[in-house]
C-alpha cells in the first residue's frame, strides 16, 4: 500500500539554481510502502497505482518509467509543456490506450488484466472532464447528463433522457442542481456557453457518483474568470464527495490551490511529485524551461 | 537595394509528372475514340434534333394524358419515397458494420464495404431488372431496386460521417464504462445525425431521378410512358413526359435544398 502524501522529501528552503536539483529534491520517493510515511499522516486506500508506465508513438518515446500512487481523496495535479504526455497518461490511467510498458491498478483492478466487462464496471466508478467538455450537442442538457449514468445503467432507456427512468433523471437534476443549471435542462447543447458546457460536463462526470474523478485541463477553453468559477465548482463538489481527483492544468495558481499534490512531467520523465503546500508557482514554472 | 527573390509563376514538372500527364492524355483520347466521337455527326445533327423538337412541340396537353402521366409521375414518387427511406433505414445498421472503429471488428469493417462497392457498383436500371425477375412486373420491383441502390449508396456514406464525427463525446461516455452500442448510439450518431439527413435527402433526389426511368424495364413509373412516347413515335407526349420528369426532379432538388439548409443550418 502506498501513502504518496508522505513523501521523503528534501527541504526546498535550500538553493534552487538549478531546476534538475530543484526537481530532484521535490520528487517523492516512488511507491514508498506506507510505513514509511505512517508517522506524519493515517493510511488511506490507494485508489490508483501506476508503476513503470512507458508510451511511445511512431518510435517518438512519450514518456517512461512513470510511477506513483494516489490515495482515496486526493487531488493531484499533472502539470508540464505541451507534449509531455499529460493527457496520454491520463488516458493510460483509464485504460482508453494501452500503456506500451508497465501497471496501473485503479479501485483494486489491474486494467492491463480486466476483461472488457471488468473494464466497464470499472469505468462506471470514474468520470471525465475534457477540455473541450464532450457534450454531445443536438441533444438536451438533461440527456447530456443522463449519459452519464449509462456505465452503470446500459441501455436503451438511458440514450435520452425521454425514456430514462424516474430516478436517473431525478438523479440528472440532482447534479445540474449542484451545478447550478437546472433551468437550462432542456436546452440544446450546442446553445450553451463555454462555461455552462463545462458545468454540464462536471454535472455528467458526477452523476453516476464516481470514486475517482479525471480532468483534462478543464478550463482551458474557458475565460479565466469562468475558469475560476469551473475549477472552484469542481472541487467543492468532488470534495464534497470524498471524490479521488486527477487533473491537468497549465495554471499554475490552480495546480497548487487544488491539488494536495503535484506531478510534473519533463523530458519523457516524472520529474516532479511534491506536495503543492511544499511548492510556489515559481518553482513549478521551471519545469516549463 | 537589396535583391528581391521571385519564386516563379510556374513549376516545371518532374519527368514522372510529365509522363503521367502524356499517359493521361492519350487515355482521354483513346475513350474518345472508343466512344465513337465522330465531329462530322456533331455537325450533322442539329438538323436532326430540330426536326425532333419540330414534331415534340407543343408537347400534349390534353387533360386525359396529364392526367395519366400525372398519376404516373405520382406513382414514381411513390417508388422513389418509399424505396429510399427503406433504404436509408437498412443503411444505419449496414453502416454501423461498415465504420472502422466504432462497434465491428475491421475484417467485418472490410468484408461490408467490399458488399456495398458491389451494391453500388451495379446499375439500378439492373438491379430493376433482377426485381422485375424476382417479383414480377410492377412498381414493387422498382421500390426494391430503388431500396437496394440506396443501401449502397447511403450504406458507405453513413459509415464514413460516422468515422469523421469527433470523438470526444464518445470518448467521454466510454470513459464512464458506457457499452460500445451505447456510446454508438448516444455520441457517434447523434453527432453524424446532420451528415445523415444531407446524405438522406441526396439519397432521395438521386432515387426520384432513378424512378423516373426504372418504367423502362418495367419496374413502374412513368418511364413506361416515356418509352411507348418514342416507340409509338408519339413525341408530344414523349415531350409531356420529358418537361413533366425536368419539373419535378428540379422541384424535388430544390425541396431538398431547403430542407437541408432549415434542418443543418440550425447547427453551430
């Protein structure tokens, strides 16, 4: 069992000169067995574990040897350049590509070993934020949101939510309630704003009450004001859940005010895994040099 | 003053260009030969076509052969209507077996395209003939070759709008442990839904030009008028027909046009 929150990590406060060094010091000791770390903080269930993660395209090596752990409850924050594999993991955690190299083992299921019917159970405890919020636009808000429970329900009743049956669009409203849109139910999609999209998006990821939500750079396509309304809507509403949160981000402000931790790709490589507390914006600017 | 570089206005072609242009070229020609392009009876026939638009016009109008033709052309309609929203609804199925990446395995991908090239590859005028065999003289032959012509062409086209629909949605109900089907039916074609009504409503003008000569086989419609017009050498009737089939293929196009732009435009 791992406890990724309880790393051996080195002090900060000494010099920064070099990134390399800085990385170096902030990197947590990978798959550290909980006993390591069990003085400062309680054992929580690994919800996912990744171990050797490798993925290449065409020859071009994405990344490798990535490893780490993330407990029930946490918010980690995956952040590097542009084609560092940031979205490419994130895809390999769920199981969407297969990973060339290596393990990943999610609520206690190896995918490299499910069945597709095993896959799917699986799948139907997480949920999806894309950037560009993946709703399906000639169709209601309501049956946009009411796919979102077709992991656990499959079938023809859940394709619209016309057909659904009381309780999954009870549950639909639920969660365009939470996300404050219950009166934009039966708008189109393609009739939404930006920022209402996204909102429908997380309403869709959350109704099905998902153990471990993922987001990939969810307010990327937003203003940064709706960007910030987005992400603090997210996370009252994950945290409220007790959700496991992975999620990508090129805000820097938003990577450490909502993560608990900080994964940083460079050069093909996990070259960043701290605490956000344990980080500035500055420092985590360098792994952008 | 600095020297200014001019790409120049033409690219010389390589020497593999070049061939391919000559090898075209004499390609063209030999069809032309082939097509027995004769310029002496391209000169020659103006006199002939004059004398044929001398005995058309005016084209009959007597009340009793508009209305025969009228309810001809009705019944062609028929054929037409029907044939192709058979054809269009079998079409979603096959096109499903026949999109790569969706719900089939890519030899089932290969084996129902292969099936609809070959569809698509026979003539409807013969796919008339085969009903005309199968089920006897009469419009329901020519609704079922008007169906089958439709598959092969709405089959392939469903397919490929349903490959090029963005994947994201898909990708995001798939990620929620939503079955193959489901994501099919709740993502891919809801989003290739505006592809499908264009292709639909192309399916049912090339089905309304196709009925209206599917009566020369005998496979109903007003193409039977069309042919006892020229064999009874009855060219203002022929003519009737002629201007009738022009009138409603052209008023059909432009319905379909405007459908098209009502039911897509709508789309952002």
């Amino acid at each position: 069992m791992y406890a990724p929150c309880t790393p051996t990590l080195v002090s900060l406060s000494s010099t920064t000169s070099s990134v390399t060094d800085l990385l170096n010091k902030t990197r947590f000791a990978q798959a550290q067995p909980a006993q390591a770390g069990a003085q400062f903080a309680p054992v929580l269930p690994v919800d996912i574990r990744a171990e050797g993660l490798a993925k290449s395209f065409g020859g071009h090596q994405i990344f490798s040897d990535v490893s780490f752990g993330m407990s029930r409850g946490e918010a980690v924050a995956i952040v590097g350049s542009n084609g560092t594999g940031k979205s490419t993991l994130l895809r390999c955690l769920m199981g969407l590509i297969p990973a060339d190299a290596g393990h990943v083992t999610m609520l206690g299921t190896d995918i490299g070993a499910a069945s597709p019917s095993d896959m799917r159970k699986l799948r139907s405890q997480i949920g999806l934020v894309s950037q560009k919020h993946n709703l399906v636009p000639r169709l209601s808000v309501l049956s946009n949101v009411v796919h979102g429970l077709l992991g656990q329900n499959p079938g023809v009743r859940h394709w619209t939510q016309s057909f659904a049956p009381a309780a999954s669009r009870e549950a639909a409203m639920a969660a365009l309630q939470k996300v404050g849109l219950v009166h934009l139910a039966q708008r189109r999609a393609d009739r939404l704003s930006g920022g209402q999209s996204q909102r429908v998006a997380i309403a869709r990821a959350l109704v099905g009450k998902p153990k471990v939500l993922f987001a990939d750079e969810p307010t990327a396509s937003l203003d940064p004001a709706a960007g910030d309304d987005v992400m603090a809507l997210f996370f009252s509403l994950a945290r409220e859940e007790g959700v496991t949160v992975v999620f990508i981000s090129h805000d820097m402000s938003h990577a450490l005010s909502y993560g608990d931790r900080v994964l940083g790709l460079a050069g093909g490589r996990l070259q960043m895994d701290a605490r956000a507390s344990s980080l500035t914006e500055h420092e985590l600017r360098d792994l952008y040099d | 003053m600095t020297e200014t570089f001019f790409p120049n206005r033409m690219e010389r072609p390589s020497a593999v260009a070049f061939l391919g242009y000559a090898f075209a070229i004499v390609i063209i020609l030999w069809s032309f030969a082939g097509a027995g392009f004769s310029v002496e009876k391209v000169i020659s026939s103006p006199p002939r076509f004059a004398d044929f638009i001398d005995r058309a016009f005016p084209p009959n109008l007597e009340p009793k052969v508009l209305a025969r033709l009228g309810w001809k052309m009705v019944e062609t309609l028929q054929i037409a209507l029907a044939g192709a929203v058979i054809g269009v609804i079998v079409s979603i199925p096959i096109a499903l077996l026949a999109a790569r990446g969706l719900i089939a395995a890519p030899w089932v991908n290969q084996t129902v395209r292969t099936a609809l090239g070959f569809i698509r590859a026979v003539p409807d005028i013969a796919w008339a003939l085969v009903f005309v065999v199968a089920v006897g003289l009469g419009p329901f032959a020519g609704m079922l070759a008007i169906a089958v012509d439709t598959v092969g062409f709405c089959g392939r086209f469903f397919a490929d709008d349903m490959e090029a629909v963005e994947k994201g949605p898909a990708e995001s109900l798939t990620a929620t442990g939503a079955r193959g089907l489901d994501v099919v039916a709740c993502a891919t074609i809801p989003a290739a839904s505006p592809a499908f009504i264009s292709t639909s409503l192309f399916a049912l003008e090339k089905a309304v030009r196709s009925s209206t000569i599917l009566g020369l086989v005998g496979a109903g419609g007003i193409g039977i008028e069309l042919k006892v017009g020229f064999d009874l050498f009855d060219y203002p009737t022929a003519m009737s027909v002629i201007l009738m089939i022009a009138v409603v293929v052209i008023g059909i196009e432009h319905m379909s046009g405007w459908a098209r732009t009502k039911i897509i435009g709508e789309q952002r």
